[in-house]
C-alpha cells in the first residue's frame, strides 16, 4: 500500500510543481498606447442643429480594434461618448446651422482612462481612402505659440478698424444673393464616420489572468474569457 501511495505521489508532484510554475509565469505585461494613434468611429446618435443642445450626450462606436504593441486596448463595437459643446441655429440670409462636440476620456475595464480627440478626416486618411493607423498631433507648445502670434496682431487689427468695419458692413451687412433665404440647419445621420486619436500616451497593463477556452490571447480590455 505504502508503494501504491509513493508512486502515486512520484506522478502527481511533477504535474503540480508545472501548474505552479506556469502560473507563476503570468506577469502582468505593461503595454504603452502612443499618441496620435487613430480611431475609426460611426455615429450612434443623430445629429441637428435645429434640435441639439450644448451639453447633450452622443454616441459613436468604434469601428476597428484599438491596439498597442499587438494587444486590443479597444475592442470593435466599443461604444465611445462625447458631449456637444456648440450649437449653432440656422438663420437667415442663408445662415447654416452647426454642432460640433467634444469627445469623453474612455475608461478600459482595468479603470484607466485615455484621452481621445476628435481629429480631420484628411489626417486621418492622408490618401484619400487607406485609414493610417496614428498621426502627428500638434505639441501644445506650437499651439500656445500660434496663439500669441494671433495674438500679437490685435493691436494692428485695433488700428485697422476704422476702415475695416465700413468694408465689412457693405460686403456682409446686405442680404447678398440670399435675398433674406434662411439658412439650412446642419443634419448628421446616424452611420457617419468621423475620426479621433489618442491625446497622450498611456502606459496600461495586460490582464493576468489564465484564459479560459479563449480564441484569442486575453487583452488589457477583457474581463473573462468564457
């Protein structure tokens, strides 16, 4: 009997000590998603002007997967909020009207936000049709830059006036070929893909947790693999 159990434990030993080890292993892996990297996303929520409301929620989803270093931060069908900021009314002679908004941090499942912002289409499709996968954002330094640039040119502008005012009042100040016509507001429907990048890197950490009957390696987004 002694023998039985001795050799039953000469079995199972090696198989608990690899258990074990594998497990030992699983370190969580830090990953780092870089700046500028692109976001395909399609409206959920329609838009316009004549309706819309600063401060009013909308929707996009994410049309691809968010990577870093080979790892989904993002899954496809992610849905992604923002909030309108500005909205402009349609008028008349031939004033459209406009909404624009401002994009919301997304949160992963491990609670970490990334900063995201809204940026062109031609930025994000250089070529016309291929979408790149991260772009060059402008540094904040080049901004502020800019701005005391535009800045600086206030004082000229001030001078100017007196014959910059009567110009803009004869060139603007008349209905135009609009003949009073109202303007159209702004209508975006559902399905219109628009495009944002990541603000600032991020350094997010890999889920450690063993996969379970998974298809695919497990990401820093995934809860539990069923």
């Amino acid at each position: 009997m002694k023998k039985v159990v001795a050799f039953c434990l000469l079995l199972i030993t090696p198989v608990m000590l690899s258990a074990q080890s594998g497990a030992g292993n699983l370190e969580p892996k830090t990953v780092k998603l870089e700046r500028g990297k692109v976001l395909d996303l399609s409206l959920l929520t329609p838009l316009d002007s004549g309706q819309a409301h600063v401060g009013d929620e909308i929707s996009f989803q994410l049309e691809r997967d968010l990577n870093a270093e080979q790892l989904t931060v993002l899954p496809k069908d992610r849905v992604i909020h923002g909030r309108i900021t500005t909205v402009v009314r349609a008028g008349k002679n031939c004033k459209t009207g406009r909404v624009r908004w401002k994009l919301e941090p997304v949160t992963t499942a491990d609670g970490k936000k990334i900063k995201v912002q809204s940026i062109a289409e031609y930025l994000a499709k250089p070529s016309g049709d291929e979408l790149v996968d991260r772009v060059s954002l402008e540094p904040t330094g080049q901004k502020i830059g800019r701005a005391t640039q535009y800045i600086a040119l206030v004082p000229v502008a001030v001078l100017l006036s007196p014959f910059l005012i009567p110009l803009a009042i004869t060139v603007w100040g008349g209905e135009g070929d609009c003949h009073g016509t109202p303007g159209l507001e702004e209508t975006i429907p559902a399905g219109v893909h628009f495009y944002a990048a990541v603000s600032k890197n991020t350094r997010l950490v890999q889920a450690s947790a063993l996969p379970r009957h998974c298809d695919t390696p497990e990401t820093v987004t995934d809860q539990h693999c069923i």
